[in-house]
C-alpha cells in the first residue's frame, strides 16, 4: 500500500489548507490550517465555510477508509453537523473507519481546534462505496 502520508492532496484539499499528518492504529489525524478560500464571511465575522468543514469529513473519512482498507473508496453519502462557528485558525480533523465492508463503507469525523481538541467545532458521517474492478 502507499504510505497515504505521501498521496498528493487535491486541488481543493490544498487550496482550503488541508493535509493528512498522522496515521494512527484506528484513526487518521488531518490538519486544516485554514486559507482565504476556506473563509465564509471573512468581513462581518471571519468564521470558516461550512463547506469547509463538509468538505474535511469527505476527505478525512477517505483517508480513514483507504487506511483500514484500501481499494478506491468514493463518497456516496455525507452528513455534516456545525456545533459552533469555527474561527480561522488551524484546526484538528479525526476520523475513524466504523465499517468497511466488500463495497460500503462508513467513518466518524470529528473536527476541532488544533490546540483544543476537546472543543468540538463540527462531526460527521461520510458513507462510501468501492467501485467493483
């Protein structure tokens, strides 16, 4: 398997700030470090986009799959829930494989401030499927 450490992020994964750091025995630790591109309103009250937050859970959850077992994973379904605002600062994204079966698979994603990670900012659910080869 290659090191996922090493897999070159996406396009939209780089330009939020988002990169993979640690694989653990039964999670896998990303970190956001926030761009412009992942603000929402970055006048009024600088805060991130939710669809930076949704779009953590997709990769994180990928990640958490392609560790536990590798084979393409594609998201398939995606649940996001915001706690609080999340301010732009760096931030700490876990996820964990809950079920990874022949083709369906699921993970846990939790997302919260870098230097606080008992103050949780967003959680998610992503479902995804591997294609048949």
């Amino acid at each position: 398997m290659t090191d996922l450490l090493d897999e070159s992020a996406s396009p939209l994964d780089a330009a939020i700030g988002l990169v993979a750091v640690e694989l653990l025995d039964d999670s896998v630790v990303l970190r956001l470090d926030p761009s412009a591109v992942a603000l929402g309103d970055s006048v009024a009250r600088p805060f991130l986009h939710g669809g930076t937050l949704a779009t953590c859970v997709d990769t994180a959850g990928w990640y958490a799959l392609e560790h536990t077992s590798p084979g393409g994973w594609i998201a398939v379904d995606l649940r996001c829930d915001f706690l609080r605002l999340a301010a732009p600062e760096p931030h700490r994204v876990v996820a964990r494989t809950l079920h990874a079966g022949r083709t369906l698979g699921t993970a846990d994603v939790e997302i919260t401030p870098w230097d606080n990670p008992e103050r949780l900012i967003a959680v998610g659910r992503a479902r995804f499927i591997r294609p048949r080869t």
